[in-house]
C-alpha cells in the first residue's frame, strides 16, 4: 500500500511552557484521583469474591463511601482532567496557535478546588452517594458544590477552544477547520448540551436541598435530569479516546484515515444523539411506553459512530500494517508496532471495547435490559467501556504525553508493555466474572463478602472471577503509576518537538454540502430540537408542585 500521508511536519508549533506545565498539572490531578480510586477498585473486585473487605481497608467507613470514591474518582476527577487537558492540547495543536493562559490557570484552579471539596465530603464520610448521586440520596452541600466546580472547569476549557477557534477562522476565512482541531471542539461543543441536565439538577435541586433552602425535591426528575447528561457523559470519557485513535494512532503505526468526512460526521452524530438518557430509566415508572421504544430505537443508531469508528480505524491499522511488511489476511495485524506501550495500550483499549460494544447493545434491547438492569453485568459492560477502552487508552496515550510535556524519555518501556497487558488480561477476566455473575442475578452495588445467607447458584465461580481479574487490573494500575512517577521524576532528558498526528488520506472538500459539516449552529440547532421534543414533556410534567413541594421530602 503506498497511499501517501497527509501530513506537514515543517508546520512549525510550540505551546508556551507554562501553558504545558498547567496541562500537565491537569492531568497529574486526574492520575493522583485514579490512585485512589484504584485502590477501592480493588476492594470492589474483592468484595465479589466474598472476601470481607473491611478487615482489609481499614480507612473505609461504609461499603458505600468505597464504591462512591471509586466511581467520583475515576469516572469524574479523572476523566474531566484528561479531557480538560489533553482536549486543550489537541486543539491548540490543530489550530497551530496556543491557548489563553488564564482561561487554562482558571479551568486547573476550579478543577483543583471542585475535586477538594467533592473528595473531602465523600473521605469525611458525608457524601456515599455513588456517582450517580441523585436524589432521593442525599449528600453533604459540599459534594455538590464541588462537582458544580469540576463541570465549571469544563465549560472553562470550552471557552478557551471556543475562543482559539473563534481568531482562527477569523485569520483563514473559507477554510475547513483542521480534522484535530475540529473533532477536539466537537467533544466540548457535545458536552457542553449533555452538561446542562445535571447542572439543573445539581443547582436548581441538589445543592439547594442539602443547604436546608429547598425541604424537599422531586427524585424522578432529579434523576431524569441526572440520566439526560448521565448517558451522554460516557461518551464525554470516550470521545478524546477517538480523537487519539482517528488522529494519532494512524500516524503512531504509519497509516493513515481514509475519510476526514466520515470523522466528521462520527462526531456530528455523538452530537446530534445526546437524549437518550431513558436508556438508563426503561425500569422506572412515569415515563411512557412509547417514548421508552423512540428512545431504545435511538440508542441502536448510537451504536452506528463506534461502528464506524471499528472500521475506520481498523482500516487505519490494517494501512499502517501491510506498509511495515505485513501480508496475507490477517499478516498486518502483526507488523503493527507491538513493542511500543503507547500502541499496544491502545490497539488492547480498542479490542475490550468490542465486547464493551456488544454488551450496550444487549443493555440497549428493552426486553433483555429488564434481566441485567441493575446486575453485575452492567458493571461487566462498563469495565469493558470506560474500564478498558477509555482507561486502558488514557494510560497509552500517556505513554506518549507525559514525554512530550517534561521533554523526558519514557522510563521503563517493557515494564509499561506489561502493564498494558496485565491490564487487559485482568478486566477481560473481571468483565467475564460480572458478566456471568449478572446473568445468575448476582445484583450490582451491594455488599456480597457480607451477606450471611449461602450464595446462590453461580455467584461463588463469578465472584472468583472479579477478584482475580480486578487484582490484575489493580496490579497493571500499579505498574502505570510506577512507570508514570519515574518517568517524571528520573526520565531521561530528550527533546521532543511535536505530538504524533496524522490527517487523512484526502484533504476535506473545500467547496460543496459538505463544508456545512464545519458550520456548528446547525448541528447544535438539530441537537436542541431533539432535546426538547424528547424531554420537553416529562420536564414539563415534572415542574411545579413537584419541583418545590413544602414540608417534608416527598418520597
Ligand atoms: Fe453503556 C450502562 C448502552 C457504550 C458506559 N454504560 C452504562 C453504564 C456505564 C456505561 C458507566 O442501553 C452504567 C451506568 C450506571 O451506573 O447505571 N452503552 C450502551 C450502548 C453503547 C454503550 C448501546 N457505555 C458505552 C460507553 C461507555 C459506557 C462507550 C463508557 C465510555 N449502557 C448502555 C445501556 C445502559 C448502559 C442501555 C443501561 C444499562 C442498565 O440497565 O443500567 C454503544 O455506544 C457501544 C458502541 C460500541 C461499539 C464498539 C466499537 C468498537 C471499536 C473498536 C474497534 C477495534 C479495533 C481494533 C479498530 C460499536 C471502535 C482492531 C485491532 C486489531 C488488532 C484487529
């Protein structure tokens, strides 16, 4: 395959150091959450396989509190780090400009602040309200008020992209945006709709609730709220993840993307198909038949961007492959760079996420979704998403951006291979483990290593499963943060001018339809309209009395 790369080495492009150094700050604050949140990741994963966990982590309260560090830690302090840093990144280095500084010092401090008030209400004690922390649970006012800072630190960040965009085109009218840049302000542009359900509930509701200002709120549309960025959030962890694979594993294996217009519209249409959230509400009560099936049949369209993304990006590999020598059918999956951690991370992420990929379908299928809704195996699904395909890619892309922002070599190369695969081996063996706990009805969430009645059929064998397959995953979490420290701390210094990013194989039209591809108002405008006509009536039902009822809360 001799396609050529599109691709400009000459363009010259440096972020000023102190922009660099507070995107690193940005992502060691998310690394330091995973720390922690690893550790009660294990005691989870050991909690299935019946062993008692609290004679284990002496510093846990409750059972609760663990899983609820667990999930804010990981899937909140983390995520919202890495995209508020390495989205940045990606952006200014598509446009070729940098970024405001205090925009970017704004988004770090807010960030910094949220997760020290959020982390010192759930270590105190006063906030076991998992993740997911509608109401009727309620939680300290210092819990809310710091997720309310970490989500302002996100919309920081979008005006920072927002405004880096802005003087770009103002200096190249009538051109297409860069693909890097375009797919990077795509995944904040999305965000910044799907955030607007919890920023409602979390400031019209929560926080005023646990102030004492409201005595009570209505918990169906708290959790309705919730549920409408709470879907659309997975793919907030996701997105930055494709952004690496569209556009830097293709350069990081020598292939290349076939289509910058299929990119585009994979991100369009995460975009457009931001409310399905009822996804997550098929078993709960007030909320239509009819709307429920529209909703299940959109989830199934959903699927379509990742489905693409398998192909496109597989056939980046496969171009990559055969052009370092692979042949035969399968021959180029070979070639491709193994021995490099950030690559292997990466291409593991991908192949956990295709049985991430077919168990959404089966969470997706109404009928199916009553027998697992609330099991293990929606936790067997999620491991095998934002577990893998989204924490596995994190750690791979690390392998490369923590380099480029010290200017140090990787430390340890073959102990971070180790790591990617320990990884992977051990949530392909944990999802396993939930999966099959899930379909003998072993529930989600619940304290199994303290249940005194004897374990029905087929929990013990997927209890087993969990433990081994989490303490592998905790093990291979160890790994990265060991080749992490000692990368920053004794890495060798190297200079390393720019990140690996490739275009496609054709430049964007310039001229025709598909340049409204560029144009956001409309997909916006379309995403707005959906938004109402899919929530607008339950919102509608929900408002007064229910949103502030007097006297006592009203469940
Ligand atoms: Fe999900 C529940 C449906 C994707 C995360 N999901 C959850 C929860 C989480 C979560 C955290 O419909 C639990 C929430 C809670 O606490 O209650 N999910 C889906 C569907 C998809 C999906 C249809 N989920 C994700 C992603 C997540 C995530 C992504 C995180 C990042 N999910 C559901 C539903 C529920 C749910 C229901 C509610 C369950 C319940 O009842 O509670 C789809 O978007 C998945 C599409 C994925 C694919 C796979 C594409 C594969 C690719 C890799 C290709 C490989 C290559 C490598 C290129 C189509 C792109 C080749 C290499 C070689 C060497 C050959």
């Amino acid at each position: 395959m001799s396609t050529p790369i599109v691709y400009e080495p000459d363009r010259a492009f440096a972020l000023p150091a102190n922009q660099r150094r507070l995107i690193s700050l940005m992502l060691y604050l998310g690394f330091a959450a995973l720390a922690v949140g690893v550790v009660n990741g294990l005691a989870q994963a050991l909690n299935y396989a019946d062993i008692d966990v609290f004679r284990y982590f002496p510093g846990l309260h409750t059972y609760y509190e663990g899983l609820t560090v667990h999930g804010v830690f990981n899937v909140i302090v983390l995520t919202f780090a890495f995209a508020n840093g390495f989205v940045s990144l990606t952006t200014a280095r598509g446009l070729n400009r940098p970024l405001n500084g205090g925009l970017l010092w704004a988004a770090f401090v807010t960030l910094l602040a949220g997760a020290a008030l959020a982390a010192g209400a759930i270590l105190s004690g006063h906030a076991s309200v998992l993740y997911t922390f509608y109401a009727p649970l309620e939680a300290h006012w210092t819990f809310y008020l710091g997720l309310t800072l970490i989500v302002v630190s996100t919309w920081l960040t979008s005006a920072n992209l927002f405004l880096s965009l802005s003087r770009w085109r103002r200096e190249h009218r009538g051109e297409r945006i860069p693909l890097l840049a375009y797919i990077s302000v795509v995944t904040f542009i999305f965000w910044d709709i799907a955030s607007v359900g919890v920023a409602a509930d979390v400031v019209l509701m929560l926080l005023p609730w646990s102030l004492g200002i409201l005595s009570g709120v209505d918990p169906m549309l708290s959790r309705t709220l919730f549920w409408f960025t709470g879907h659309p959030i997975v793919y907030f962890w996701l997105l930055p993840v494709y952004v690496s694979w569209y556009a830097m594993i293709p350069r990081q294996v020598s292939g290349s993307l076939f289509s910058d217009t299929a990119v585009r519209i994979v991100f369009l249409m995460f975009l457009c198909i931001i409310p399905i959230g009822l996804h997550h509400q098929y078993a709960d009560p007030g909320i239509s038949p009819g709307l429920k099936f529209v909703v299940a049949g959109l989830t199934f369209v959903v699927f379509l961007p990742s489905l693409l993304t398998a192909f496109s990006v597989m056939y980046a590999l496969e171009i990559g492959g055969r052009r370092r020598g692979g042949s035969g059918l399968l021959g180029w999956i070979f070639t491709l760079p193994w021995g490099e951690p950030s690559v292997a991370a990466q291409i593991l992420a991908m192949l956990a996420f295709m049985l991430g990929g077919i168990t959404g379908l089966i969470n997706a299928s109404y009928s199916i979704n009553l027998d697992i809704h609330n099991t293990a195996f929606v936790p067997g699904h999620f491991h095998l998403t934002v577990g893998s395909a989204v924490a596995l890619s994190y750690m791979g892309i690390t392998y490369w951006l923590v380099p480029y922002l010290e200017q140090k070599r990787l430390w340890g190369k073959r102990i971070a291979l180790a790591q990617a695969w320990c990884y992977f081996v051990g949530v392909l063996i944990f999802a396993r483990g939930l999966i099959s706990g899930g379909l003998a009805g072993m529930p989600r969430r619940t304290a199994i290593s303290l249940i005194d009645y004897p374990l029905p059929p087929g929990w013990r064998e997927a209890g087993i499963l969990t433990g081994v397959g989490g303490t592998l995953m905790f093990i291979g979490a160890v790994l990265f943060f060991v080749v992490l420290a000692m990368t920053v701390l004794f890495g060798e210094p190297t200079e390393i001018a720019d990140i690996p990013f490739t275009d496609t194989i054709e430049p964007p039209p310039a001229s025709g339809w598909l340049v409204n591809l560029d144009r956001f108002g409309y997909w916006v405008a379309a995403t707005i309209v959906l938004c109402v006509l899919i929530y607008g009536p339950i919102i509608y039902h929900h408002i007064p009395p229910e949103l502030y009822s007097s006297g006592s809360t009203n469940y």
